[in-house]
C-alpha cells in the first residue's frame, strides 16, 4: 500500500520555480560558455586570462584589458562577448531563490504569517543584492 504524502501547493510553487530558474541558468551558463570556448567572441582573450589567472584581480584586469574594475558592471556593458553572456546565467542561478521567494508569495493566499516570512525574506534577498551599490566598501568583496 503506497502513502500519500500531501505537499502544500505553495511548496510546489517554490521548487517549480527553482527547477525553472535553475534550468534556464545552467543553459545560459554552458550555451554561452560553449560558444567562447569554440572561439566565438568574448571581452576577455582567453589565452591572455590563462596567462594571467594567477595574478589578483586588480593585476589581472590591468594586464589583460588594462582596465580597473569596480563591481559587476563590467561584464553587463559587455553582452556582446561569450564570456559575459556566460556569466549572465550565474546571475540567474543566483537569482533562482529570490524568484522562488516570489512564486511562493504569490501562492501564499491568505496566510498572513507567509505573506510576512515572504516578504521579510524578499526585502533581505533584496538587500543583499543592493549592498554594494548603496553600501560600497562595506562587507562582502
């Protein structure tokens, strides 16, 4: 005799949304990482970033674009590369919880205690992600 075993709706909504999220991330990731390492074009010249992998990030981006880098923003204004695109679909894998965060909140119905974990939880997925934009220097990388 097999048991049913009842999983709340508003479960189904996070890890469906996880699942989807995920999947779409490890595709962007691989897809695009696949194309930069056949030798489409990407904003890092890949032998250059080997030649200098051992070198801190400072040095590195000095000695392969002769650039400084100051946060994330380097490699969105660069969609056009492989390498960037690629790094596009770990940003959506880090983005899968909050979204999940977001579909549960929205099969949450009328339970108050849900909706406030939820949104608690959003407005701190949120933060951490705005940290170093309002909060440069402090914490993190």
């Amino acid at each position: 005799m097999e048991k049913q075993v009842y999983i709340d709706p508003l479960n189904i909504s996070f890890a469906r949304a996880m699942e989807i999220t995920t999947y779409i991330g490890l595709a962007v990731m691989v897809i695009f990482g696949l194309l930069y390492l056949v030798g489409l074009s990407g904003f890092v010249d890949m032998k250059q970033a080997i030649a200098n992998w051992n070198l801190p990030v400072s040095e590195f981006w000095k000695e392969v674009k002769g650039i400084e880098i100051h946060g994330y923003a380097w490699f969105l204004s660069n969609l056009k590369g492989m390498d960037c695109l690629s790094m596009l679909g770990i940003c959506i894998l880090a983005l899968a919880p909050l979204l999940a965060l977001v579909a549960a909140l929205a099969r949450a119905g009328g339970q108050k205690a849900y909706i406030i974990f939820f949104l608690i939880m959003i407005a701190e997925f949120v933060f951490a992600i705005m940290k170093p934009i309002i909060l440069p220097g402090v914490g993190g990388h």
